[in-house]
C-alpha cells in the first residue's frame, strides 16, 4: 500500500525518509510530499491544495493512505474533506482542526504574517535558531530531520507557507468532520498537551476514527518516537484492510 506523507511548516519531504526505509522493509511504498512545489510560483489556498492532492491521487491505481504531520496535518485533512473517496485512509499527528474564535485567527494570521516577514528580510540562520527554540519543538529526535539549510533558496515558499496556510485563515474543520468515512488515526505526544487535548476533543466527531497514544514523545511524533509511530501506522493499514 502507498503511503502519502506530508512534512510541516519549515520542513522538507526528506524529513520522512528513516520513516520510509522502515516502511520500505515491510513492503510499503511511501511517497514524501514536498509541499513547498505548491508554493513556488504563487500562494496557494488550502482549498486549492486540496483540489490538486486528490487530483493527484486520483490517478494512483489504489487509493493512498495519508498522513500529515502538523501543518501538512491541516492540509490533510482539508484533502481528506475535499474527497474521502480517493483515500484509503488517513493519519492526523499533532493536528490543529481549526481556531473556533475569530479574535484567535486574526491574532494567528498576524503571527504568521510575522515569521514570514523574518525569512524574507532577515538571516535565514537567525530565523531557524528563533523557530527551533520554541519550547513546542524542544522534543529530542530519535530519528533524523533533514538539513533546513537546504531550504534555504527557498524561502519565498517557506514565507508564503506561512501567509497561505496560516491556521488562522484555516476554517474551523470541526463540523466537517463527519463526513470523511475513511479509517482515521490522531496522533499525538503526551508532553504536548494542547495537541494531545485537542486530538481528544475532535477523534469521536468522526464515523470511523480511532486515537491513539498519546505516545511517549513532544510535538513532532514521528523523528521523537519513530519505532512507536511506525507501529500505529502498522495499525492504520491493518485498520484499513480489515
């Protein structure tokens, strides 16, 4: 079974790639997303997003099993809304489903509006030190991430990451939840309490959705415990082929 996997903000598709040698030994293919090719030449909606993923996916001969993590995350799940039918199944880590209050959104698109104006006038290295010391990423990785300063040409997307999917112009998905009919995993790490809450409060509003963990691990689940987390996607497939 393919395996659709989409990397978060300031992150890049090569992220996923000690998760695909795991996947790989077992006879799955993944397939990393380089979500800033959707960003390079001009902003992008998440809704136009959506439309070009399930696009794409259309032509795969099965239906691929999605997986977001935190902002590809929110990305996913506005595919998953767009059409359940082209997927196999799908799986939610460390996933915001939208800010409820409009005051939030707009203190939210004027933060992001903020980091993007901090990768296009400043130091590209002042700018990751400042993102990496938030305390939400301070987990420790097992597994490795790939090089950011490799992102460094570009950065106009990284910016426009920002700005375009902001989460507060991302709808509150809550309500729209009901009608993805696909196995659904949330995952979350139990030191990040707001994702962990949050994964919580929204898993049941689904028809088939299922959480998991929390697992032992901070905000980015899969590079803090990727044993674990290839575990629960083991899960989600035999979910899927029940």
């Amino acid at each position: 079974m393919k395996l659709w996997c989409l990397h978060g903000a300031v992150g890049l598709a090569a992220d996923w790639d000690d998760f695909k040698k795991r996947m790989e030994m077992k006879g799955h293919q993944v397939h990393a997303i380089d979500l800033w090719s959707y960003l390079d030449d001009a902003d992008c909606s998440f809704q136009e997003f959506a439309g070009k993923l399930c696009e794409a996916a259309r032509k795969e001969s099965e239906p691929p099993v999605l997986i977001g993590y935190s902002m590809g995350g929110r990305l996913a799940l506005h595919a998953l809304i767009e059409d359940p039918l082209v997927w196999s199944g799908a799986m939610l880590i460390s996933v915001h489903p939208g800010l409820e209050a409009e005051k939030e959104r707009v203190l939210r698109m004027g933060a992001d509006a903020e980091w993007a104006a901090k990768i296009l006038t400043g130091r590209w290295d002042s700018f990751l030190n400042e993102w990496e010391s938030q305390p939400v990423l301070q987990g420790i990785c097992k597994a490795p991430l790939a090089d950011r300063s490799n992102l460094r040409d570009r950065q106009i997307a990284v910016a426009r990451g920002f700005t375009s999917w902001s989460l507060g112009k991302q709808q509150n998905l809550r309500n729209s939840l009901k009608d993805i009919d696909k196995p659904v995993v949330w995952l979350a790490g139990k030191r990040d309490q707001k994702f962990a809450s949050l994964a919580d409060s929204v898993w049941s509003q689904m028809s088939d959705s299922y959480l998991l963990g929390p697992l032992d691990a901070g905000h980015r689940v899969p590079w803090e415990a990727p044993e674990e987390f290839s575990f629960c996607v083991e899960h989600l497939l035999d979910l899927i082929n029940r």
